[in-house]
C-alpha cells in the first residue's frame, strides 16, 4: 500500500536541497574566485561527501517512506547502511581538516602555504577516505550486518554484532576529528585569536590599475581580508554540525540504555503498558525527526555560508549573473 506523508515531503525535500546545494558550491568553487581562500582539496572532499548522501543515501528513504516498508532488500540495506557511515566518517574529518587549514592559515599566516601545500593536502584528503573505506570493509564482508531503522527509514549498522570492533573503531576514527575540531574551534575565544585577527584587520593598500596605467600619481585602494571571516564561518559550521547530531547521539544513547533496563525489568502492570505505549509513539517521531536533522547537516552549511559570509554571498550573484541568467 502506498501512501505519501510529511515523512515523504521531508525526505524528498532534504534530498533535492542537499544536492542542489551542494552542486551550487562545486559550481561556485570552480567557476569564481570568491572562495579562493578555502583550502580546496578539503572542501572539495567535504562538499563532495555531502552530495553523495544525497545521491545514495536519502533518495532510496524516499521511495520506503510512500510504502512504508525497506523495498530494496537485506542485502542492499546491508551495504546502504555502510555507504552511508564511509560518507559520514569522510565528511566529519574533511570538516575538521578544513578548520585546522583554516587555523594554521590564522595562526602561521607567513608559513601556510609550505604547511599545507597541494600535495599534503591531496595525501591527507586519500588518507581521509582510505581511512573511510578500511573502517566499512571489514564488517561489511565480515559478519556484521544492518537493520532497517524503521522509525527514520534508513538503514543503520548494526554495531551489536561486532560491538568491541566498532567501539574501538569509533574511539579511532571519530574522536580524534572531534578533538581536533573542538580545539580549532575553541581558538576563536582566546586572546591568541584576537591578537592574530588583528594583523587582517588592518588596512592594506595597493596601486589602482587606472593609476599605474595613466601615470595619474599613485590612487590608493582598501584591501580587505576576509580569512577571520571564513575561520568564523568554519567554526559556525563545525557547532552546527555537533548541534544537529548530538541530539540523535543522546537519543540512541537512551533508547539503548532503557533497552538494557527492560530486560532486567520485564514485568509491567496493564497501567505501565498503556503508557508505555504512548511513549513509544512519540519516540517514533522523535527518532524521525532528530534522524533527518542530522542527516540534513549536508545541507545546512550552505544556509551558514548564506547568512554568515559575504563573499560566498557574492559568488551566489556572479554564479546567477554569469551562468543562469546569461547575462
């Protein structure tokens, strides 16, 4: 049976926004000069693993939303659900690369560019989804399975199979971007950064192009820098991302912790189980709706970059000008 819900509204308007988006910043990134100062190879990588979820992920949550049911097979939900985690894992350390670039750039300015040049960035982006893969490969031959996360409509791993793996795993892989990330983005509220901000601050000038040209005396022009302005903005994006995913982590946390009570705890009266029963319906929304927020992090950078940086605002107009509208 088939029938079309919020539940589909939702899913369908997150995938077509986080691959609109997300192709609108490629587009932007290889056609302007207006994000220049982003190290490429690492917002390249992020923005990337975002559009692959959705690509691959979210489009397939469509389809199992109108007939409310997974449609495509164990064994598709199998590697669904580790194609999913390689893109997550890529796209959290390809965000705490881009914020510990964008805080050597501030901290070492004149030392930047020998720090992370072209060929380490490459090395470190390979290195970032070599490190992905290796993670998914094992359980995802092994004997680990997914399951059908019936409430979000997605396929999920299942970690209980392998626990003491993907315990270790995660220690490895997801602590170390987090704490590289915290402290990128802790920087921001020191003296430090306030004394580094302060040689962008000041006001730089060069020769205007008519004035050398005419010979007319020297016409002196403001250059801003907008590098504290996009460490800003990275860091903005980093707190988003910690925002929209700790919810669903603290969730999952309950649910497995209340789970592991009810086993110990199995005798109720008739009057606990009609409450039970609610509960478990307003836990069905809620584990819908935090799912969707933090899988919708593929799309909210680009609403920070819209409110929060000017030049990427800029690049939006010359993207529209040059290219859409034909002008």
């Amino acid at each position: 049976m088939m029938s079309v819900g919020v539940e589909t509204v939702v899913t369908l308007s997150l995938t077509v926004l986080i691959i609109s988006t997300n192709v609108l910043i490629l587009l932007m990134l290889f056609t302007t000069d207006m994000l220049a100062l982003l190290n490429k190879h690492f917002f390249v990588s992020l923005t990337l693993a975002d559009l692959c979820v959705g690509l691959f992920v979210t489009p397939f949550s469509v389809w199992t939303t109108v007939f409310e049911r997974w449609i495509y097979g164990d064994r598709f939900c199998h590697v669904e659900a580790y194609v999913a985690a390689i893109l997550y894992i890529a796209s959290v350390h390809s965000l705490a690369w881009l914020s510990v670039d964008q805080y050597v750039a501030l901290r070492k300015p004149d030392r930047h560019a020998s720090i992370m040049t072209s060929t380490r960035s490459s090395c470190w982006v390979a290195f970032v989804w070599a490190t992905a893969v290796g993670f998914c490969l094992s359980p995802l031959f092994g004997s680990s399975t997914a399951r059908y996360y019936a409430d979000a409509y997605v396929c999920v791993v299942d970690w209980s199979s392998q626990t003491a793996y993907f315990i270790t795993a995660a220690v490895l892989l997801v602590v170390p971007p987090l704490v590289a990330l915290g402290f990128a983005n802790v920087y921001i509220f020191t003296s430090t950064y306030e004394r580094d901000k302060a040689v962008y601050d000041r006001v730089a000038f060069e020769l205007a192009p008519s004035a050398v040209s005419n010979d007319a005396g020297a016409v002196l022009v403001t250059i801003e820098s907008t590098r504290p302005e996009l460490y800003a903005v990275n860091v903005i994006v980093g707190w988003v991302y910690v925002v929209v995913w700790l919810p669903w982590c603290i969730l999952q946390l309950y649910c497995y912790l209340t789970a592991a009570s009810a086993i110990d705890h199995n005798q109720r009266s008739a009057a606990s189980d009609a409450v039970a029963a609610t509960v478990t319906v307003d836990l069905a929304a809620l584990h819908f709706w935090l799912t969707w927020l933090a899988i919708g992090n593929s799309f909210w950078k680009f609403i920070v970059y819209v409110i929060c940086f000017h030049d990427f605002r800029t690049g939006l107009r010359i993207l529209y000008s040059n290219y859409i509208a034909c002008r």
